[in-house]
C-alpha cells in the first residue's frame, strides 16, 4: 500500500469551500479510480491547512490517478486556492489502542 499526504496551506476564509471541493473530487472522481482505498479530509483548527491523507494500492495506482484527464483539469483549480506540497511513501510504523 502506498500512502499520499497532501499539506493544503490556505486562507482561512476558504476553508469550508475548499473542504467541499474536495469532497466534492474524492466522491465523483476518486473514488472511480483504480487502486484507491481511502482518503481522510484533515482541518487545521486555525483554518490554515488542510491535509488529504490517501491510501492506494501502489504507487503505479498514484501515478494513474495524477494522470487521470480528470485530475489533471482539476489541479489547477487547486492551485489556484491552495499552496500545494505532497509526500508519497509507505507506512513506516502505525501503533493503534
């Protein structure tokens, strides 16, 4: 399995819409796309960031869906509201009660 973090940094006013906007993305796009298992949506209590934490298959999987026409279109809308930096790795270590 390979994990995507996404760090959103935004204006704080944009928040709730950018937070749509992707939930919006994940329910007619992502989840169409092959080899996704999951995303959480995370909001920083000041309204700054938001990080999208996804789980695929593998990285070809990753690849694909940054790939995608879709997501290609969307990215800039994106950018556009949102300074953009993103990490791809595999879980390392996970501790659970």
């Amino acid at each position: 399995m390979t994990t995507l973090l996404l760090t959103l940094t935004i204006d704080p006013a944009n928040q709730s819409r950018i937070l749509d906007m992707l939930r919006d993305n994940i329910d007619t796009v992502i989840r169409t796309l092959d080899g996704w298992i999951a995303t959480d949506l995370i909001s920083s209590a000041d309204g700054t960031r938001i990080v999208i934490h996804s789980q695929w298959r593998n990285a070809g999987a990753v690849a694909a869906m940054q790939a995608d026409p879709r997501m290609v279109a969307y990215h800039p809308q994106l950018a556009a509201v949102a300074k953009i930096e993103a990490i791809m790795g595999e879980v390392a270590f996970a501790a659970k009660a």
